[in-house]
C-alpha cells in the first residue's frame, strides 16, 4: 500500500483537475515530527486559483477529504496534517511483505532491458588498491537496484590489459624472471619485476627502447610477446578473482583494453567519413569547442590510439552487443571530463544513443584526511583490509558469542560486509576517511550494526518456535514504536525507486541503518513474545523487518548471517 498515493486521490476527489494527481502527490510532505502527523499537504499552490487564502483553502478542505486510511486531519495554518488509520495501514503493510518477501519493492520499470556497467577495472600485474574499492562495491550494488527495478545488469570489468607497460614487463621478465615465483605470488612478483625495470632503466635508458620493441611485437602478434601477455593477464585475473571471491562480486565480462585492438580501425573511418577529425599538430582530434569541451585526442602524432579511441570502439560495440537502454561508468570523479568528451564525440558522430550513457562519478578514500597515493607509497592494499576486518569480527564475536557456530563463516561476512556497508553509506560524491577499527563496529552507524539487527529478529522468531508466519493472516498494530517501523516498510518500494533515479545505494544503507534503529527502539520497549492477542502481530511486524533487512543488505552486496 502507498498511503501518500491513496491521500493524494482524496485530495484529487476533492480538488478536481484545478491540479493533476501527479502534482498533489509531488507537493505531499512528511511533517518533520510525529506531532504533526504522517503526511502533510500545504494548500499554497491553490491560491491562486481559488482565489482564497491558503489558511481558508486548507480548512475548507479539511471538512470534506475522507478516506479509510485517515484516522484524522489537523488544519494548521495553510498545511493539512493527516494523521494515518495505524492498524489499517499496518495491516496492509505486513501482508504485503509477508506474501512479497525477498520480492517486496521489486519494481518494472526496466522491462527486462540490458544495462551494461562498465566496473572495478585493475590494471593487469597491478594490485587491487582500496583505490579499486569504490568503483567494484558501487557498480555492484547499482547491478543488484537495477535487477529490482526490472533491468538486466550486465557487469564488465574493463580491465587495463594493454599498453606500454606490458613491453617493460616481458623485458623484466625475460631478464630477471622467475615462472614459479610468479605462479606463486603473480601481483606481487609482477610488480617487483616492474618496479626493478623502472630502477634498472634510469641507469640504462636502453631498456625502454627494448621495451618499445617488445610492446610493438605484441601489437603485431608476435607469438612469445602473445604468450608472455596471456599469462601475465591469466595469472593476475587468479589473483583478481580470489579478491572478487571473498566481496563476492562476479562479472558478465572481463573484456577489457586489447579487447578493442581490431575495432578502433573503424572508429577512426567512421570519424573520417563523417568529416569529423581534424589535423593538429600532426595528431587527429575531434573539434569539441560547441561543447566548451577542450578537443579530444583520437590519435597522437605517431599514430597512437589513446582512452577515448578506445572507449568509443567499446561503446560502439556495447550498443551492438546488448542494445542496451542504459549504459554506466562507475569511474572516479576525476575522469568527468573524459566522459563528456566520449559523449559529446558519440553525438557528432550521430549516435543518439549516446544520451543513455551515463558517467557514475564517486569520491575519493582518504586516510587520515590525505589521498590515497601508489606514487607516494601510500598503497593500501584491498585484500589486507578485507582479511584485517574479518579478524576483528572474529574479536568481536569471540567476545560477544564465543559458542556461535561457523565462527569463521560469520566473521568473514561480518568483516567484509563492514568495509562494503561503510563505502556505500556514504554519499557517492563525498570523499571518506577510512578507519577500520570505526567501520567493524557492532554499535552505531555500521554494517555489522545492521547485520545484527537482523540476526536479533531471526533470534526472536527462533525463540518463538516461528518457522514462518501465516502469511494469510490479517496482523494490525498500533502502538508507536511499530508504527516508526510499518512507516519505513511501506515506503520500501519508493526507496528502491529513489537509489535508483539517483544512482545513490547510499539510500538503501541509510533504509537499512534508519530500520534497524526502529527495530531496536521497538525492542527495547515491547515484549515481543509476551502471550496476548496482538503476539502474532508482532511477530509479523519481526519477521517483516527480518525480510527488508535482509534484502536492504543484498542490494548493497552484504551478506545476512541469521546468528551473529
């Protein structure tokens, strides 16, 4: 049931088409205390055309607007506060979360169309960095509110497996390599190898131009240069997916940059025969000067294609592809500029599409307040943190529950759901400070607090011999402390939408955060299991906020241990 819909039709009845039902149910408020009602509805806009002052608007409709959900109306002023029925709302909230479950908030409005959302992305022989985490855990969560929706994600982890730097790898390789240390710890060894190149290269500059000859064999398929990049990619992307494993995150695709290699020859026919590059300076840009957009740089002097040719063959070859509705980049904030020039040379081209494609910007993980930085040695590695936060879970449940079964499964969803559920609280945009020993908290704003939350109704439900509710039962309450929660049940559905339009799972942590913060004050002020005639009611409302729980921390990618 949306009560804001089912009091907008009663202001409809009663206004007729002086204003469209969309509008009154846009101008419907929540007063900012629960003194003031549920809803409210301010009479301004009706001024004008009733020709009546909104005070005299808002009691003369005061007297006439009805409806079975109303328990009362309070004219204050110009507003008009609606008191809701509690038990007829509750009633019809929990058996629709009862009957819906995991389902409940699921919405159409993706009619089953593709969105392709182009991910995580690491740089091939290169650790996964608390850089990479935002991108990864945001992607995902936007993939899981956009299957609720009714689309069909498709996750791409476009990886950086191309450029120069694979030259100064098998030229590394080839000089001081080593094949099992590298089967045996490939991130690492890779990276070693790289960074000796770098070292050993400022005393003899030949080194780079052996790499430049090794990089231009690979571009000409050259089989050892070919072989020697497999396995360098194959050996990272182990190392990549045991991270992916333990987020348990997974991808529709790991093309990535040499994917493209045989499709930028037709982006730049396609610029040429539309007459759209230009010659500056011996290089090919495209002139983006009516989008206040410097030029983009489609090929260097000698030839080179760079990003943007790129991500145009990858465009190009998504819509083919997939034919997608959407099409996502959740990439740093600070490649805005980038995304606008792909934009805007999509749209000369003539590609209408182009409009669907939608840069999802984030901001940045900060320590101590300072960047994160690999050039100033400041790299914090992904999987460090992940394991660090599953030992202190581990403290935590040895101190609180030491006899909990599946410790170690438990403490592994704990602590890794914590790192994820603190990310995707925050706003997109904002930039974060990163605290562990703040994030894997079982009090206050966190992860492992919603975590449980929930496994506090799943203890409730066990004590009370409850399998799972009668779902065709009619459960109705009324006290305050259910309705704080019945309220944030029922506008489930509005919030998925929400974190949607905007692109923010941050909505959907807050949700959880504000349910389980309802759940806890009802907790702490009812006996739920005492035996009296409302106990299956309460019981429903448990298992409702058990269901939405639940859900609210799969959409985010967190697991919902049923004991913590």
């Amino acid at each position: 049931m949306n009560y804001k819909l089912v009091i907008a039709e009663a202001l409809h009845q009663q206004i007729g088409d002086t204003l469209p039902m969309e509008t009154i149910f846009n101008l419907l408020e929540k007063p900012k205390t629960a003194e003031h009602g549920d809803v409210a509805f301010p009479t301004f806009t009706l001024a004008k055309t009733f020709r009546k002052a909104p005070q005299l608007i808002a009691a003369e409709l005061g007297e006439v607007v009805s409806s079975p959900i109303i328990e009362k109306i309070e004219v204050v002023g110009p507003y008009l506060n609606f008191f809701l029925a509690k038990k007829a709302v509750s009633k019809a909230v929990l058996s629709d979360v009862l009957q819906e479950g995991a389902h409940y908030g699921d919405l159409t409005i993706g009619e089953g169309k593709n969105v392709p959302i182009d991910m995580s992305s690491p740089n091939i022989a290169k650790p996964i960095s608390m850089g990479h985490l935002r991108s990864t855990v945001i992607g995902n969560a936007l993939a899981n509110i956009y299957h609720k929706v009714g689309y069909q994600p498709i996750k791409i982890n476009h990886l950086g497996d191309w450029g120069t730097q694979f030259g100064k790898l098998i030229v590394a390789y080839k000089l001081w390599g080593d094949a099992d240390a590298i089967a045996a710890e490939p991130i690492a060894e890779l990276l070693r190898l790289y960074v000796k190149f770098h070292s050993v290269a400022e005393e003899k500059p030949e080194l780079n131009d052996n790499a430049r000859e090794w990089f231009k064999k690979l571009e000409d398929d050259e089989p050892e240069a070919v072989s020697l990049w497999q396995w360098f990619r194959e050996e990272s992307l182990k190392e990549f997916n045991h991270i992916y494993d333990m987020l348990d995150i997974h991808f529709d695709s790991f093309n990535g940059e040499a994917f493209y290699n045989d499709k930028m020859d037709e982006v730049v026919n396609l610029l040429e025969e539309k007459d759209l590059l230009k010659i500056n300076q011996n290089a090919s840009i495209v002139d983006l000067e009516k989008y206040n957009l410097n030029p983009a740089l489609i090929k260097k002097s000698d030839g080179a294609t760079l990003y943007i040719t790129r991500d145009l063959a990858a465009a190009i070859y998504r819509k083919r592809t997939y034919d997608f509705a959407q099409s996502l980049y959740v990439v740093g904030n600070e490649q805005s500029n980038h995304f606008k020039q792909l934009k805007a040379v999509l749209t000369e081209m003539g590609y209408e599409w182009s409009n669907d494609m939608h840069h999802v910007p984030f901001g940045l993980i900060t320590q101590g307040g300072k960047k994160l930085s690999t050039r100033q040695g400041k790299i914090v590695l992904l999987e460090e943190v992940l394991n660090e936060a599953i030992g202190l879970a581990h403290q935590q449940i040895e101190e609180k529950n030491p006899d909990l079964p599946n410790k170690d499964a438990v403490a592994d969803q704990v602590g890794i759901g914590a790192v994820i559920f603190h990310d995707l609280k925050n706003d997109r945009l904002n930039n974060f400070d990163f605290v562990i020993e703040e994030v894997v908290r079982f009090e206050g704003e966190t992860g492992p607090y919603v975590q449980y939350t929930r496994a506090r109704a799943m203890s409730i439900l066990r004590k009370a011999g409850v399998v799972d509710i009668d779902v065709a039962g009619e459960y109705a309450l009324d006290d305050p402390y259910s309705w704080e929660i019945i309220k944030l049940l029922q506008e489930y559905p509005d919030i998925v939408q929400r974190a949607y339009n905007k692109l923010e799972p941050s909505v959907i942590a807050k949700h959880a955060l504000h349910l389980a913060q309802a759940f806890n004050r009802y907790y702490a002020n009812s006996k739920v299991l005492v035996e009296d005639a409302e106990k299956p009611a309460r019981l429903a409302l448990v298992q409702s906020v058990a269901a939405v729980l639940k859900e609210d921390l799969r959409l985010l990618g967190v697991k919902a241990p049923d004991q913590m």
